[in-house]
C-alpha cells in the first residue's frame, strides 16, 4: 500500500463555498461577534504603498516571457480555495496573492463579518508517504506553500513537513486528526444595495486602470474566511530489521480499521514480532491547549480523542478560504487574474523525492555493513544485476559522486523556488531542464536485510524486490495522488526502469549521436565475436558489451539522448570515444 488515504470526515468544507457565493440573500451577523469594518486607507498612504510596489516590482529581461509559461484555463476564474493560513498571521478581507502563496495585509472589499452556523467538523487520516512531497501532500499544503518551505526557512507546520526524515528504507505513516469550528466569514454589508461582497471604490479604480499594480496591491484574491480550531499531526517511520518483519508491518497497518491502523503503526502486534521494528515517532500541534508534551503512544492518542474540547477552548486560525476578485459584482474588467499562474507541484515533486534519496545514501554512508547497492556485471556471454556491499571502497565512491549529483539538483531546485518566489515571470517549470528522481533511483542503496528471506519463507528475487521498493512503491504512491502527479508511472515505464536497475549512464548531444553509438556496437554473435566495432571487452572481465546490454533514453521523459548500460561497458565506451 502506497500512498493511500484513509479518512472519516464530518461536515462538509464544501458548504463554506455555497455560503461565501449566496451572495443575493444576506445573512445576519452574530451580534455577539466584533464587526470588522473596512478601513480606508488615506491618499498618501495610497501613494506611498503604490510607489513602494512599483519599486519592489522584479524586472528580469531574460526570464521566460509569460506567454510561453504553462497557462491555466482563462474562461472561468479560480474555485474558492481552501489553505493553510500563513505562521505569519492573517486578517478577514486581507488580499492573497496565489503566486506567492502569501497573505497582503490589504482590504480591497467591503464586506462585515459573521459566523453563519455553529459546530465543528472533525477529520481523522491515516496516510503512507514516501517521501517529503507526499508528506506535504497528505498534510494539505498546496504548490505554493511546498516551493516557499524549499525556498526559505520554514516555520510551524511547514517546517514539520520539510525536516521530518522520509526514507525509502523505512515505512512512513502521517496520521492526522483536525478539528475546526465554525468559520468567521465576510458576508454582503447589511446596507449594500447589491446585496454583494464589493471591491472598495479605490480598488475598483485600480483594477480597471492597471491590473498589474492592482495584483501588487490587492493580489489575486481576497480572505474570505478564517477557520479555528486545532490540528495534530504524528509521523510515524518504521525500520524493519527483515523482509518479512515490513511484510508482517505493512499488512497489519492495511487490513485493519482505523483505530487498529493507529494502534499497529505506533505499537505494532507482539505476537506477530511486529513490535520489534525500530519506530521514530514524531508530533507536531497547532491550536489547542495541551497540558503537556506526550511521550508514549497512548498519551499521543489521547491528547487526538481530546481535540475537539481543545479547539473549542483555544483555537488558532490554521486555514483560511481564499475568494477570488473576478466574481464579485463590481469586478470591471473581462480577463482573469490566474492567466499566467506557475505549476509550482512539480518542483515540489523533484525536491520531496531528491530530498528523501539524498537521507538514505547519507544512512548507507554512515553504516556501510548493513546496505547493498546494485550493480549490473557482465561475465561470459551474459549481464546480471546483482547487489554489492557497501563497504567496498568501489561501491561507496560511487555513493558519494550519486549523492554530489543529487545536491546538484536540490541546489537548483531551491534557487529555481526562489525565483518562482520572487516573481511568477523568473518561474522556471519546464521538466526538460530537470532529470528524472527515477534515473537515480536506480541505483540508490537499500538495506540488505531487506533483500534476504528468513527460513521457511518464501523466496524472492532479490530484483524483484529491489523494484518493488524503489521503483514501482514510488511511482504508485504518486499515482494515488492522481494520474498528473509528477512522477506517477504506467506499468510499462515501471518496467523499464526497473531494466535499467544497476546500470549507470551518459548523455549525448543528440539522439543522432547515440543512434550512431550503437552502430559501432557489436551485435551478439551465435558463436564467437568477430564484429568490426571497437573492441569494449570490459576490463578484467572476460566478456564483451554487446548491443542489447544497453538502453536509450529516460522512460516517459523528453530526455532521448542518455545511454544506459553496465558500469564496466559505459566506462570502456567512454574510453574508447575519448
């Protein structure tokens, strides 16, 4: 099981959205609630805040030109959204521009404040992660907020998520129990003629004569509400000292209900020895009032059972509703605000999946006699992939130059969220300048322990297993995510990626240049060689790299120009072209 959700919910977020749009019966507010009435900001402080955003405004005269960015559907504006509320605060009617994932401390709407129904809706999860974005992913942060917690130091919830260690090697469980009370929510003033949520005079005008400036001001979209309430999230990573003790793990944690899910993951069953696997246990609580810090696991499911009195009794404002300007009645102008907004997932994809690679070489490196890594060899007339040894000197210089490659790419993609960051025309999503997490993870290090059956059982092969974990769990687990998640594979890429386990690459200019690399090749003759291509008898190895031990192109990438084969072949081919 990887990557799936299982979740009791109740109430609906999806009533929110049918109040805030209901706009033409208005809804009396709560008299006990403080109205929050719209200030308006005097003629310097406007001048002063419109010079200070035209300053600030980021040029860059070689970024990519908007036009040529990945746009989103321009005919109907953006859903009501459902966030995560910023650590940095946010106020009811504040702007929050989409871009950046950030609140504007701007009013640009007259509306008053009200609290439309009582009570609270509570959310149980259960979830399997694989690596940091399927974290994020499971803990309901968006695009946005994944690329800034990469780009700068994080804070709160965000940075439970980005320090938390996700590992290949160890099975991860989010469980998640969330409590919110009734919103507080901006609603149509009791003296509009309209019977709307409008934009302010000011912001109309500044939205009909500069639509830029009025997404410096205003941003994309306004806060529309704010919900309450307290949230724990526990992270649970299990290390199995065997094949079967995770077999053993794995299944109990699926085929139970939820309160048995909790129960296995945190204690495990002494009967089956599941209980025995190494377990790391990880909180973090936003809202509430704890009385203290929990240091069993029963403590942990107590202070869940204890949530709803807590945010009743001391809620904090976790989530937040964002509405967007073009639907209010008073929105002058035809085109959208979201035409040019960034797909930041897929950066957040690669770095929840560098970020996770980059901690288990590190754990190989620290303890070389408990993990293998594969390797393809070829003697004789045939290759197989097999799995060496960490601590053989080869083996981890080969570590150490896969995990420096790995950083290359965490460095890029923090300075490509910064970009995106500061300025939504500096944002750089094309996959063609990135390479796929797969083409690392085939050759990552996992634990030998894992690869070896215990007696009486069932024996696998070891590449098979190799597969399993590294490849096929993987692709899955963004798959369950949904079928556009970068990084989720068909069964037929799955395959061919799991051919190229233990081989190592190059990459060429063009595809022309390999096409032209495999001529020289030597075919596989029925007898002897005699082939007239360049003699690549690996060295110290009686065989020879013939042509269909190699494999071009990255499956389901644009990348057509790389050439897979053994570690030995691709040597001697680069030996001989040098």
């Amino acid at each position: 099981m990887s990557g799936r959700t299982v979740g009791l919910t109740v109430g609906a977020l999806g009533l929110v959205a049918v109040l805030m749009l209901a706009v033409m019966q208005p809804t009396a507010p709560d008299p006990e609630a403080e109205p929050d009435t719209p200030e308006t900001p005097s003629e310097d402080d406007v001048g002063r805040y419109i010079a200070e955003a035209l300053a600030s405004r980021p040029t860059a005269p070689g970024s990519k030109p908007i036009a040529q960015q990945r746009r989103r559907d321009q005919d109907a504006p953006d859903p009501i959204a459902i966030l995560l509320a910023p650590e940095t605060g946010v106020s009811l009617g504040w702007g929050w521009n989409a871009f950046h994932g950030e609140a504007i401390p701007t009013r640009c709407v007259e509306f008053t404040t009200a609290r439309p129904f009582e009570g609270q809706t509570s959310a149980l999860d259960f979830t399997e992660v694989n690596d940091q974005f399927e974290l994020q992913q499971a803990m309901d942060m968006s695009a946005e907020a994944s690329v800034k917690t990469l780009a700068y130091e994080a804070k709160g919830e965000a940075k439970f998520s980005k320090t938390a260690k996700v590992t290949l090697s160890a099975l991860t469980y989010l469980i998640e129990a969330e409590v919110l009370n009734a919103p507080h929510m901006a609603m149509p003033p009791e003296a509009a003629e309209s019977r709307s949520v409008t934009l302010t005079p000011y912001a109309e005008r500044l939205a009909n004569r500069d639509i830029e400036l009025f997404k410096d001001v205003c941003g994309t979209g306004y806060i529309s509400g704010t919900y309450g309430g307290a949230k724990l999230s526990v992270l649970i990573s299990i290390t199995a000292s065997s094949r079967q003790e995770r077999e053993t793990v794995s299944a109990e944690v699926e085929g139970k209900g939820w309160g048995a899910k909790v129960s296995a993951a945190m204690n495990g069953d002494s009967q089956t020895g599941s209980s025995e696997a190494k377990r790391e246990i990880h909180f973090y609580q936003s809202g509430g009032k704890p009385q203290k810090l929990p240091t069993e696991p029963d403590a942990l499911i107590g202070m869940a059972e204890d949530l709803a009195l807590q945010a009743d009794q001391a809620e904090r404002i976790f989530r937040i509703s964002v509405s967007p300007y073009e639907v209010l009645q008073n929105w002058p102008r035809e085109e959208n605000l979201s035409g040019s907004e960034i797909e930041y997932e897929e950066l957040a994809a690669l770095w929840g999946s560098f970020q996770s690679m980059y901690s288990d070489i590190q754990a190989a490196l620290d303890e070389p006699d408990q993990y293998v890594v594969p390797k393809q060899l070829c003697e004789g007339a045939g290759c197989e992939t097999r799995f060496v040894p960490v601590t053989s000197g080869e083996a981890q210089s080969r570590l150490r130059a896969l995990q420096d490659d790995v950083l290359i790419w965490l460095d890029r993609l923090e300075i490509a969220a910064k970009d995106c960051i500061s300025a939504e025309e500096m944002c750089e999503t094309d996959m063609v300048h990135y390479r796929s997490p797969y083409a690392y993870l085939t050759q990552m290090p996992v634990l030998a322990s894992l690869l070896t059956a215990e007696e009486d059982a069932p024996v696998v092969p070891p590449l098979v297993l190799y597969k399993t974990m590294l490849i096929e769990e993987p692709a899955k687990g963004r798959c369950a995510l949904g079928s556009l998640t970068p990084g989720c594979l068909s069964n037929s890429a799955i395959d061919a990626w799991g051919a190229r386990i233990g081989q190592v690459s190059i990459i060429l200019e063009s595809r022309s240049d390999i096409e032209a690399v495999r001529a020289t090749l030597p075919d596989r003759p029925s007898s002897t060689f005699s082939g007239t291509g360049p003699n690549l008898r690996a060295e110290g190895e009686a065989s020879v790299c013939y042509a269909d031990v190699f494999h071009t192109a990255d499956p389901e990438t644009e990348l057509t120009s790389s050439l897979w084969g053994p570690p030995a072949c691709i040597a001697n081919l680069q030996r001989v072209r040098d």
